[in-house]
C-alpha cells in the first residue's frame, strides 16, 4: 500500500507508572529525549515516511499533548485526536481511532523512537494478499517484550513476554500496518488476563488471514525504565546533538550533547556526551554532567557533579552535590533489576540541598527536599523533607 493512501494512528494515551516521577505529571510520550518530547520523534519518523494523515490516541494528561502537538502543522501533518478513556489496552486504543481513518492504517507507539524506514516498510508490505504486517526486529532481551515466531515471512505466532526461554530472537517493534478490517476484529476481542485488550491478541485472532513480518533493522529506542532515559538520549546525542543557549567562558559542551534555548552553561562547567541541558536551565560554574539530563527549568549549583542523572524540570541541585552514578539495583513494580547503569533522579520542583548525595538508584520524589549535606539511598516519597 503507498504510505499516501494510509493514516498513521499514534498510540499516545498511556500513563507510563514505570518512569515515576517523570510521569507523575506529564505523559510518557512527553518526556522529553535530546530536549524533544519522545511524540516528537515520533511525529518526524511518520511524516518523513510520507503519511500525512495521523490520528493521535490521548487520555492520560491529554492536554499537554494536544497543545504540544496541535494539528501538526509543525510536521506537515494533518494531526486529529481520539480519547481513550479509560486505558485498557493497545487494541482498545486503536479501535477508538475507528471512526476517523478510512483504508489502510498503520500503527505506532507515541513512545518509541524508530526511523521513517519502520513504517514505510510496513506500509510497503500490506498487499492484496494479506491482512496485516508486524515489523520485527532483533532485540537484546526478547523476553523483556513481545516475541514474534516467524515460518519464512509468514507470522506464525505473537506473544507478550513468555515465560522461560524465549520461542524466537525476534521482538515485536510495535509498529504494525493493517487492513480496515482489524477494527471488526478489535471489536469482537476477548479481554487477556487483568482485562486489557492487546494488539497481539488481535494479531493471533488473525494469524490464518495471512500476516507477514516485516523485517526492520534501523533504530528502535524504547523507554521503559528511568534509566533507558540516559541510554536512549546518549544515542539521540550521537551525531545529532545541538549546543544552544549560552556558554560562558571556559564552559564545555560535548558535540554529543544537547543544550536547548535560553540555558545557560556556567563558566568552566563540562556538559559531557550523552547529557542534555533543557530550556531555560541553568548549570553553575564548574559543575560536571557526565550522561546527565536536567529538563527545562533546572537549575544545577556550581561545582556539582552528576553522573547518570535525571534532573526534574524546576528542580534545584545544590552547589557541591554529588551523584557518582554506577551500577544501581532498583525496584520497579515490584520487579528488581540489577546492574543498571542509573546513578539518581530529582523530581519536578524538588530540591537536593549543598552538598547532599545521592547513592547509586536514588529517586527523590516531586517537590521533595533533601537537607544540605544529607545522603539519600533508595526512594524519597513526594513532598517529604529529607534531613541530615
């Protein structure tokens, strides 16, 4: 099908619990990557695929995407939305969609960064002879997302994280082209366990009606995880990164780094690579961010040093403060995971104190307070004041 004829539907209504407290008041596909919001990306990858029609799934604070994004007209795009409330699921998300797109759709995650060549392929693949495509990709973990079972370019099976050993290498990449049939599928599906209704369930309900994979070997940048943030914008810096604002003497700024409008870099202070200074922030006379994020409005005191850091949009990171980084053990949702490369957060309007520290894993909640001096482990609740 040509991507001219298609509407591209962005699935963008999700809450994202697991990257708290970046989401405790902005969606997911708002946290900004390389200082744009992840949707933004999104929107790019879409419109240099050719598609101008988009429909974008909202529901969790709605608004700031609505008036970010607007009616597209920043990308060439001809942007509608559809609310999905409450959230029960990707399929149940598409099907809201129903009634603004007419022929072929295909389907993206307003979360996940991949290149234009995702959706073009899947696009290219969606012929007379079949009723959808899945593009897959070969991940790190497929047992960490869906895995996809492959008999040559026919579609043999889709499952959501498998128990045990994983039946294939390849993972669904979340971008799927469809017929205008699925939405009579999608509203006769079954609900899965815990009641939510999954775009791979809809896949399997059609396995037989000829579903293709298209195979995409590009970028496919997902973040889960406070600590994908870091990892996700060090592979956006590389050879796209942008040195704005203002630098004052001695300051430097890494050609993998992002510095955004109005952000100041203090006098001999390092933004090292893989960081990114939002707008309007500030980053004190020799301070150090090592693959550091501070979100607009920031301020970073003189001669802190950050290292695999989340700062907060209007946090304020005391002068002296340190965050060593390292490998952390976090728990998430009641899931551990070791070894990850997460040195701390401070949350929206939250302040870490002169000279206070935060161990390897450490989230101060939003509008948190730690003392001047005090050293904080583990989680800090939302508002609470931490004392040395």
């Amino acid at each position: 099908m040509n991507t001219s004829d298609t509407t591209a539907v962005v699935l963008a209504a999700g809450e994202g619990q697991r990257l708290s407290p970046l989401t405790n008041r902005r969606p997911k596909p708002m946290v900004p990557v390389g200082n744009q919001p992840l949707i933004a990306h999104v929107l790019e990858a879409i419109a240099a695929a050719g598609v101008e029609r988009v429909v974008v799934v909202v529901g969790y604070e709605r608004t700031r995407i609505q008036t970010y994004v607007g009616d597209g007209d920043d990308w060439g795009l001809d942007v509608t939305y559809a609310v999905q409330e409450p959230q029960l699921g990707t399929a149940h998300a598409l099907l809201q969609a129903r009634e603004q797109t007419s022929g072929p759709v295909v389907v993206t995650d307003g979360d996940r960064i991949v290149d234009p060549d995702a959706i073009t392929g899947a696009t290219r693949r969606l012929t007379r002879e079949t009723e959808a495509v899945v593009t897959v990709a070969r991940g790190p973990d497929p047992g960490e997302y869906g895995v996809v079972t492959l008999d040559g370019d026919r579609v043999s099976g889709i499952v959501e994280k498998p128990p045990g050993e994983p039946p294939s290498e390849w993972i669904n990449a979340g971008v799927y082209a469809f017929r205008s049939s699925i939405f009579d599928v999608l509203e006769a599906l079954d609900p899965a366990p815990g009641g939510e209704y999954r775009l791979p369930d809809a896949v399997s309900a059609i396995l037989d009606d000829r579903v293709v994979a298209y195979r995409y070997d590009g970028r496919w940048l997902d973040v889960s995880y406070l600590w994908d943030l870091l990892a996700v914008t060090d592979a956006v810096g590389a050879g796209a990164a942008e040195a704005g604002g203002t630098q004052r003497a001695g300051a430097q700024v890494s050609t993998a780094a992002h510095v955004g409008p109005g952000a100041t870099v203090g006098v001999s202070a390092v933004v090292g690579g893989g960081s990114a200074v939002g707008a309007n922030a500030h980053v004190g006379a020799n301070a150090t961010l090592d693959r550091t994020v501070v979100l607009p409005d920031a301020t970073v005191g003189p001669g802190a040093v950050l290292k695999d850091c989340i700062v907060g949009a209007n946090a304020t990171v005391g002068p002296n403060a340190t965050v060593p980084g390292g490998e952390a053990t976090v728990i998430v949702d009641d899931e551990l995971h070791r070894g990850v490369p997460f040195g701390g957060a401070v949350g929206d309007n939250a302040h870490l104190g002169g000279g206070a520290i935060l161990e390897a894993g450490a989230v101060v909640g939003d509008s948190a307070t730690v003392a001047p001096g005090a050293t904080v482990d583990g989680r800090v609740a939302p508002g609470v004041e931490v004392v040395r």
